[in-house]
C-alpha cells in the first residue's frame, strides 16, 4: 500500500478535528455511555510496572496516588478526572477546543491542555503513565502519537490505550453497517480513510514496537451498550462519534427510518424487557518503557 502524503495526513486530522468539535457537547450523553466503561480497565494497566515474568505485558500497579499521569485524546475527561480521583496529578489534552470546554466545566481542579497528540507540549520523561481511551486510532499518525507517549514516559512506566475489536465482534458497528449496507448507502460518506484503522492486538503490537515500547500486551474487555432501540442505537452514533455520524449524516434523511427499522428487525437476539443490551468488545493495550 503507498504510504499516504502530508496531505492526507491533515485532511484526516482535519476531518476528524471537526467531527469532534460538532460532537463535544453530545457526547456525555452519547458515545461516553460505551467509552466510560472501560476506564478501571484502561488505568489499571498503565503506569509503573514490573515486567511480567514471561516477557508479554507488564504487572503494571495501575494509576495510583502520587503518579503523573497524561490522558491523551482526553475529550470530556473522564479518564483524566478519574485518574485524579486515585490521587494521580493528571493532566488531559485533547485538540478539540470544544472538548476541552466540557471537560474544564464538568471536572472543576483537573488540568487540561490543548495540543496535538502527534506533538505533545511535554518535556521528556515527565510522566508515570500515559493513557488514551479510544483516542490513538483517531490520530492521523498512530506510531507517531505513541513515539510522543513513549517520549514523555520515565523509564519503567508504562502506557496503556483502548480500541474497539472490529465491526464482527462489536453488534453495535455491525447492525449499523448491515444496515445502511441493506437500505443506505454506505459510499455516501466523504470521510477520509482513518490513519490508524486499529481493529486487532496485533495491529496494536506492531504500531507499539514501531513507536519502541518493550514488555507490549494486549487484552480483551466487553461491556454492554443499552438503547431503547435502533434509532437510539444510530442516534448516538450519529451525535457522539466523527466517523459514523459522517456515515450517518451522509444518508438520505427519507432512509433513515429504513436504516432503524433494519437495525431493530435484526437485534432481536439484543433485546430484553427495557430494550436493546448491546455486547460491546474492547482491547486494551499495553507497552513500557524500559
Ligand atoms: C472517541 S473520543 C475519546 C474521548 C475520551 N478519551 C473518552 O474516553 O471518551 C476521541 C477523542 O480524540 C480526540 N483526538 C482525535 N485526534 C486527536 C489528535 N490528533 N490530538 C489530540 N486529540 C485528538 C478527539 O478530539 C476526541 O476528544
């Protein structure tokens, strides 16, 4: 495959800039209902560790009080807040004023900067930990962001950042892609394609040996996702997220009924007496710096 140009590197920071920016402030009620799930997971496996025994991973302690901890990708902070909240000086940077603005309102005392995480404002070895959820398959650069982290980590500490398992094991990307698939039109979207496209722990492993961490792992999460129905299903996807809401808004509106009905003829097997339990699967990843 050609290695994409500087061109397509900034119209994908660019694309995904604005998606975010419109979604700031439904995102709360949105996609961080899925997100926010997989935080202990995600600080549990960052920080300072001792390598596991057998080489693969590290026996991180988890974010703790007294670590300095920089949340990548931040955007309402809630990771960063919750880090805090383990007595951890934690910082958060996003690129998204409109982020940030939600996440200074909504966690009073968190320090948050705004940046890029292909170039973080960090002088070297400055932190105990870095964490990012669901935020590095969203950078233009994916190896360049975790050179970044690798850079502002002290020698022992470990990063830890989350994905989403591919549209096969994840019901909620599946039901939406069938079914704009079966009554939309899943070319209407002008969406670049992503520079990260992490979908495996493989794909993770080999962008974090790229970036140089040591002691890499990577594991499994799942959680559930509930909406009342398809169109919540799609409506949180279409207000909460840069990429599907690219999808989503790209859609005949006059199909878009269609596009819910299709999800709800095919999430029966999702469906319990309060509406749709969505199985959610998640990786955490996992790498250290020696
Ligand atoms: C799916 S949201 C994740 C937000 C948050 N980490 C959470 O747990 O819900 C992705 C975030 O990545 C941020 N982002 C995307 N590309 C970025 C970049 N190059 N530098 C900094 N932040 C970026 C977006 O602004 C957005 O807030």
């Amino acid at each position: 495959m050609p290695d994409p140009g500087m061109a397509d590197f900034e119209a994908i920071r660019a694309f995904e800039h604005a998606g975010w920016e419109q979604a700031a402030d439904t995102y709360e009620a949105s996609f961080a209902t899925a997100t926010r799930q997989f935080i202990p997971a995600l600080l549990d496996a960052a920080g300072v560790g001792a390598a596991k025994a057998d080489g693969v991973g590290v026996d991180g302690a988890g974010v703790a009080a007294g670590m300095r901890v920089l949340d990548v990708a931040c955007g309402p902070g809630f990771v960063t807040a919750a880090a805090a909240t383990r007595g951890a000086t934690a910082v958060g940077l996003d690129f998204s004023a409109a982020m940030l603005r939600v996440a200074r309102a909504r966690h009073g005392g968190v320090v948050f900067d705004q940046g890029d995480a292909e170039a973080l404002p960090y002088a070297d070895r400055s932190f105990d930990a870095v964490v990012s959820n669901f935020g590095i398959h969203h950078v233009p650069r994916p190896v360049m962001a975790l050179r970044e982290a690798y850079r502002v980590l002290r020698p022992g500490s470990a990063l830890a950042f989350t994905i989403w398992a591919a549209p096969d094991e994840n019901a909620a990307w599946k039901l939406v892609f069938d079914a704009v698939r079966r009554e939309g039109e899943m070319a209407a979207s002008r969406a670049p394609a992503p520079g990260g496209g992490f979908r495996t722990p493989d794909d993770c492993r080999a962008a974090l040996g790229a970036a140089g961490f040591g002691h890499i792992g990577a594991q499994r999460l799942t959680g559930v996702w509930r909406h009342a129905d398809g169109l919540a299903l799609l409506m949180a996807l279409r207000s909460g997220t840069a990429r599907m809401a690219a999808l989503i808004n790209a859609q005949a509106p006059a199909a878009l009924p269609a596009i819910a009905a299709d999800i709800d003829a095919h999430a029966a097997s999702f469906r319990d007496g309060t509406g749709l339990a969505i199985p959610l699967t998640a990786f955490v990843a996992t790498g250290r710096r020696d």
